[in-house]
C-alpha cells in the first residue's frame, strides 16, 4: 500500500512515514475496496452475477484503480453478454495499470479476432433494431431478429429477457418460461428475470384453470377444447344429415374466407419483412466487405511506394558504391603509373554521386592523368594505324579526340582508319569534322580532297 500524497510505501501507522499526511481513511477506504471485491469474487464463484457487479461496482467506488475488481468486471460483464462494458473496464483498468496487468490479455483475445469484433458489433445493431421493432408493435420482427441475436451470443441476458417479455405478451408462457431458465443458468439472481418467472407462473395456473372442466350438469356436460368452451347435451343425440353436411359446408366456408383474409395477407407480410430484412444484412455485409477491401487496396498501395523508394535508395547506394570502386581504382592506377587506365577507370565514375571529398580526389587524378593519358592514347592508336591494326586505332584515336577535342591529328587519323577498315559512312563524319574544326590546316586540305574522292 502506497500514500496517495507521496506514494511511498506505508508502515502500520496511521500516519505515512514520508510526508506525515494522515493516511487512516484512505487505508480504511482501500481495506473496504478490497472487501467488496473479495465479495464480488464470491458471488461470481457461485453465478450470482447480478449480486457480484453490485459488489465490483461498490469496491470501485472506495478505490477506482483497484484494478482486480475492474478486470472482475469487466470478466463478469463479458460473461453477461455486455461486451462494450467489459471492453470499457478493460481499457480502463489498463489506463491505471499499463503493466504486467491482466487486462491486456482479455483485450487481445478480442481484437485478435476481427470476426469475432464483427459479430459483436452485428448484435449490438441487431438487438437496436430489435427494440425499434417493439416500438412500433412490429413483435414477430422483433421475436425473429432477438433468434439470431442469440443464436450467435447465448450469453447476452438483456436479448433473452426481451425475448420473454415477448413471449408473454403473445401469451406462449411455455416459451418464456424456457427464456427465463437459460437466464438463471448464466445469472441465478437475475432480479428481473425472477420478477418475469413469477409473473410467467401465476398467468400459466390461471390458463391451466381455463383448461379444466367448467362444470357438469344433470342435463349437460360443459367442457374446453383449446379457446373454445363446448356443451353438450346429455342423451341427446343428432341424426340428421342435412345438419352433418351443412354444418361442413359453413366451416369449409369460413376456413376459405379466415384464409383468404387473415392467412394470407399475413404470411405475404411475413415474406416481405423476412426479403426486405434479407437485402439489409445482404447490404451490411456488402458494406463490410467493400469497407475491408479498400482498407486492403490502401495497405497494398502504401507497401508498394515504400518497397519502390527501398528500391531507389538501394539502386542510389549501388551507384555510389561502384563509383567509389572505380575511383579508387584510378586512383591506384595513377599511382601505378597507368594513365590510360586511371582515365579509364574516371570515366566509369557518376561524378554526380561522390561527395565532397570523393570529388576533390576524382579532380586531382583527372588533371594529372589526363594530358598523359591523350598522349598515350595518340602513341598507341598511330602505331595501330601504322600496323594496321585499324580497330585499336579507332578506340584509341577516338578515346584521345573525346578527351581532348585540340587533337586534330587525332581526329584525321581516326577518319583514316575509318577509311582503310572499309566504314565509309563513319569516315566521311570524322573527315567533315576535320574540315570544319581545323581549317585553313594541311590536315584539312588533305581531308577535303579525300572526302571527295568518297
């Protein structure tokens, strides 16, 4: 036990040893909480559940966080069928007790379950509608949705109650009777449940006394068969036909027109109420269906933006990271005297991914390899040429020209090899590109003259 002013832990003393604040109400109001729900657990032990959240409810009104007669409760209140109250003591409960409480537990159970969340959310609308249908006097309605009410939660006491008032006032004592039993099997001390059984009782003796034998005379018997009172003369005996077979007439009679009037109309009245009912559980179940896919279609569409931007970065992080590889590569060719390899490797780098720093380096090894590397890539793709090897030469010789557009002598060799490897098309672009680029040269003279004879 803590003091509810500083909340150290309390001695035997009526005072608290921390704060000095007087601590002998509240200790007395804890005790009395906790009597209370020692009550309440008794009650519930024995079924007595009326009595024991009469108990629950006393105990958390001496100490509203005693959280064992809230999670009680709540269990109590579930077993009832009132599953929104046994949810909202839970959830409280958990309020004051975040921790290692027992009302976690009970919560999940519930909403792990999504069908069983909408079965309770389809009885708390179906038992609503139930009770609009006894407003406005529609009883058979009313009698019908309370059935499947309790066909899916036997345990809602409130439906079964209902019911049975129902019941009574269509006079099936029989019916209600049973109602009430299911009852006092979940609730032994249901006060309004007693109240009905005893009203149930007393109007069935009063049937049964209608039922027996009215009386007997000296010169007639008067009996009941069903709602009808028949007497019957004694010694009196009836032969005549005529009076057989008219009296068959008019009953067949009046069964057509009770049929034709009354039957009927009812039985087409009960078959639009139960089309009508089942287009509206047709429509909520379109409804909760529609509801669950677009819930599904968002979910996905959120799942596939975050699985594409994952997408990008790793594809950005790939890009980076071959970058950095190539240039350190150049890097490491540059120090190995390699020029041409170093260029080779810058080139392969996305300067548009390398940080500061990485930029700085790319920039130093670029300026240093570079005028190196255009003249070795003019040494080697000549002798290429020379040697007739004229696709090494084109390589080389192009390489050399991108790196450096100054280099015309680059440039006329590159169309020459074009020329002698037997590509026309590409040897008259680098012989224009000579002419335009380099005028007034011999180089361009010489390209002119061999442009023309192509």
């Amino acid at each position: 036990m803590k003091c509810f002013n500083c909340g150290a832990v309390l001695k035997t003393t009526d005072y608290c040893s921390h704060c000095g604040a007087d601590v002998k109400l509240y200790r007395r109001m804890l005790q009395l909480s906790n009597a209370y729900y020692n009550e309440g657990l008794a009650k519930a032990k024995v079924r007595d559940l009326t009595g024991a959240v009469m108990s629950l409810r006393q105990s958390l009104k001496f100490n509203k966080k005693n959280t064992d007669a809230r999670n009680l409760l709540g269990l109590v209140y579930f077993e009832m069928g009132e599953v929104v109250d046994a949810l909202s003591q839970w959830i409280i409960s958990r309020s004051f007790q975040p921790e290692k409480n027992l009302a976690d537990d009970y919560i999940e159970s519930i909403q792990s379950n999504p069908a069983k969340l909408e079965m309770i959310n389809t009885t708390i609308r179906k038992y609503n509608q139930s009770l609009v249908y006894c407003e406005q006097q529609s009883y058979d309605l009313a009698i019908i949705q309370l059935k499947k009410i309790l066909s899916t939660n036997m345990n809602l006491l409130k439906g079964h109650l209902l019911l049975a008032l129902l019941y009574i006032h269509a006079d099936n004592y029989g019916r209600a009777r049973n109602e009430l039993r299911r009852v006092l099997a979940i609730d032994r001390t249901n006060t309004r449940a007693l109240r009905y059984m005893k009203e149930v009782d007393a109007a069935g003796g009063k049937q049964a006394e209608k039922e027996a034998v009215i009386a007997h005379k000296k010169d007639s018997i008067a009996y009941t068969s069903g709602n009808e009172t028949i007497i019957q003369p004694v010694g009196v005996k009836d032969n005549s036909n005529f009076h057989a077979v008219l009296n068959m007439v008019i009953g067949l009679v009046i069964g057509v027109a009770v049929m034709w009037f009354l039957i009927l109309p009812a039985q087409h009245r009960l078959n639009n109420d139960g089309l009508n009912k089942a287009v509206a559980e047709y429509s909520d179940q379109v409804e909760s269906k529609t509801a669950a896919l677009e819930s599904l279609q968002a979910e996905m569409t959120t799942l596939q933006e975050k699985t594409q931007a994952a997408e990008e970065t790793a594809k950005d992080a790939e890009n980076k990271l071959k970058s950095q590889e190539a240039l350190l590569a150049a890097y490491k060719a540059h120090a190995d005297g390699d020029a041409a390899g170093a260029l080779e490797q810058l080139q392969s780098v996305d300067q548009e991914s390398l940080s500061a720093d990485a930029r700085v380096l790319y920039d130093a090894v670029f300026k240093e390899v570079g005028t190196s590397a255009v003249q070795s890539l003019y040494r080697t793709g000549y002798a290429a040429y020379e040697s007739g090897d004229y696709a090494t030469a084109i390589t080389d010789l192009k390489k050399c020209y991108e790196l450096d557009n100054s280099q015309g002598d680059a440039l006329y060799f590159l169309a020459r090899s074009y020329q002698k490897s037997g590509d026309t098309e590409n040897a008259k672009i680098y012989y224009q590109k000579v002419v335009d680029e380099f005028p007034n040269t011999r180089k361009a003279t010489d390209a002119q003259g061999l442009l023309d004879n192509l």
